[in-house]
C-alpha cells in the first residue's frame, strides 16, 4: 500500500485525447454527436466499424424549468463496447458556464430516480460546454445489488438511465431554474450530498427501457481498445487485493491483485491488475459496501479475462474515492439515504471454474452468486479484505 501525498491534478491529458480517439476510430465523433438524426432524441443509434460497435444518443433538458432558464441546454452520449467493457463519452453543451456537474447512474430519469450512483464529474467552460469520459459496465447488463447488510437488501436491479446534477445549489437557483423557490433545493447528488437540481436526463427513453439497455457487447477485443488508454502519470493510491479467504488461498496460492488509482480532480481512472488466477477464465469486478459477506450495496464496475498465465488487467474510470456512493431517494425496489462503497471485489464468472479447481471444499455443486451481468457467478476470487469494513481503501482516496 502505497500513498504518495495529496491527491492533485496528475492523470496525463493523453488519457482523454487517447480515449477519444478510441470511439473516433469506431464511429463516434470525439468532439460532438451533433449530427445525430432527429429520431436520436428518442432512440439510441448504433454504429459499426470493424469489431467494434459505438452507440449513441441524446441527453434532455430536465423538466420545463430548466429549459426555460437554460434553454439551448442539451447533451449528447457516444458508448463504445469492447468484448467485456464500455467506453462512454458524454457531452453537454450551453449549461451554466464555469460550473461542475455531477453525473449519475440512475434506475428511474426522473423523481424518484430509484437506485443510483456517482459515476462522473463535468466543469463547464465559458460557453457551459463540457464533457467526462467514464469506462466500466455501461450496457444492458449495467446493475447493482445488495445481498444483505445494515443499509438494505435488494435482488440485481438494472440502472439504464443517466442524469446529471448542478454541483452547486447556488447555481441553478440564481439562475432562475427553480421558479417560485425561496431558496436553493438541495438533493444528494453530489459528493457532499449537498447538490443542487437536476439538469439533465435520458427522460426521452421509457422508464424501463433507458438507453444504457439498448447497448450491447461487441467482439472488439478488450486488449486493443484498452491499450490505447493511457495511464501514464504520478501514482496517487495503490494498494493490494487478496484472495478472499482460506479456499481460494488454498485453490490458488499465488493469486493476488493490486489496484492503482490516478486522479484529475474531478474524476478518477483505476488500473486494476490480478496475478496468479485460474487462466483464461472472466471474473467480474464490484464495488462494494463491504469487503466480504453479506457485501451490501455493490454495482458491476468491469471485468477481466485472463491470461494463460492467469493474469489480468482492466482500466475502469469513474468516481473511486471517498466520493464513492450510491443512494436511493425512493422507488419500488428500495429507499436508502447517500451510502459509500469503499471496497473492491472480483468474482468468478464461471460457477463452475472454482468448483472444478477445488475452491470450495464440501460443496456438492457449484456455488452460485449474482455477481456478473446474468447473476450466476461464482464465488469471490478476490477482495480489499485487509482493510477495514467501514474504512475500504476508496476511503483514502481524496479525488
């Protein structure tokens, strides 16, 4: 484990410049999808070149208010899939100029926004144009699930949709978005919890059928678009990942892990190795409430093939710090208030490769579990275990 002082601006501009030209090279245009057909508004359009297949849609002014105060505000979402994970570009043009954004993952557009989590931040330009690049599980099999603990339970619910919130109560409340209003509104959606209104969403998709669901894996090979993004730059946080107790130590006595974390100041981009695994197999990557059993509240982040060797690697980007939560305003599936989830774990996808290498002593048949984008995973391979429940190594991470 690793700290190397406080977190600053260090993750290299080619980061971004590399990651755009990942979806230019499949269709996207790096810089504006604005020469979506006008049915874009209402559907996502999918495009093709080579392996690699890049979809793309639009994002709404949120309610009547906001497009009266703001009213050229609008953004516009490319999704790049590899063979296991998704590169996302999101646009936003003429919001309020000089101010953050925070974007989210949502399972409902609009109140009560059900399920959701923090996946990226946005600063505005002079003309409120901006943009965030965020890498992870961005597709239909995009959900999160709570398998027990002291906040709540829930069964693998799917979040399709996107919103982005002003930072800053102050702002949208000067600006005249909130008529009628004798003070700013404050929502959770932000890291201190104290955010203003909504700004943008994907309410031009049905409910249950937001954009993130149209969108598929494609056979671009993971290696090849990864290699492209760079994480050249000044370590911030690194720290190790174990196996995850006696069995698997016992089944795979070198596997190990290390994650190290680069930040930018608004966003975050996590390198995430694995040595020592069984070869050629997927394991699926979650963050989580807690390290171990009952895991609490955990959303599919990304996932890694192995090697021959058993080795491993994928680059996720987001919000991994001690901005890290989830939280649920209300809905049908579940309530809760602004929860973190400071902790790492990867899972088996195959319920039957540990079963076969002996990880789980007694068993009759193989273990299944909810962690992959099917929900019939394996067991834990691997977790942050060695630090504390309440104090995960995301904790340490001051984005």
């Amino acid at each position: 484990m690793k700290l190397t002082g406080s977190i600053k601006s260090l993750l290299l501009g080619s980061i971004s410049l590399l990651i755009m030209g990942i979806l230019a090279a499949c269709g996207a245009d790096p810089a504006s999808t604005a020469g979506l057909p006008s049915s874009a508004a209402t559907q996502a359009q999918s495009a093709s070149q080579g392996k690699g297949v890049t979809t793309k849609f639009s994002v709404v002014a949120a309610g009547a208010a906001i497009q009266k105060c703001l009213p050229h505000a609008r953004g516009e979402v490319a999704v790049l899939s590899d063979n296991l994970n998704d590169t996302m570009k999101f646009n936003v043009y003429s919001l309020a100029p000089k101010q953050k954004y925070t974007l989210f993952v949502t399972q409902l557009p609009n109140k009560p926004f059900g399920i959701s989590w923090y996946q990226g931040a946005i600063f505005t330009d002079a003309d409120g144009n901006g943009s965030v690049i965020v890498r992870g599980i961005l597709d239909s099999k995009t959900f999160s699930v709570s398998p027990g603990g002291a906040t709540t339970t829930f069964a693998p619910t799917n979040q399709y949709h996107l919103g982005l919130w002003f930072s800053d109560p102050e702002a949208p409340f000067k600006l005249g978005c909130e008529p009628g209003a004798k003070e700013p509104v404050v929502t959770p959606f932000n890291g201190a919890h104290k955010a203003g209104i909504l700004a943008l969403n994907t309410s031009n998709f049905p409910d249950a059928a937001g954009p993130l669901s149209k969108i598929k894996s494609s056979t671009l090979d993971v290696t090849e678009a990864q290699s492209q993004i760079s994480v050249q730059g000044e370590r911030t946080y690194s720290f190790p990942v174990s196996a995850a107790g006696s069995a698997v130590q016992n089944c795979l006595p070198h596997a190990r892990g290390e994650a190290a974390i680069y930040s930018d100041g608004l966003n975050e981009t996590m390198k995430f190795n694995v040595y020592g695994l069984a070869p050629k197999q997927k394991y699926t990557l979650f963050v989580t409430q807690l390290p171990n059993k009952p895991f609490g509240i955990s959303w599919y982040q990304g996932a890694i093939f192995t090697d021959a060797d058993g080795n491993g690697d994928v680059v996720v980007r987001g919000i991994f710090s001690a901005k890290t939560f989830s939280v649920s305003p209300g809905g049908e599936t579940t309530t809760f208030a602004p929860t973190n989830q400071y902790h790492l774990g990867l899972w088996f996808s195959d319920p039957e490769a540990p079963f076969k290498l002996g990880c789980e002593p007694g068993a009759k048949e193989p273990v299944v579990t909810p962690f992959n984008g099917a929900h019939k995973a394996g067991i834990l391979a691997l977790n942050s275990g060695t630090f504390p429940d309440n104090a995960g190594p995301l904790s340490k991470v001051q984005g």
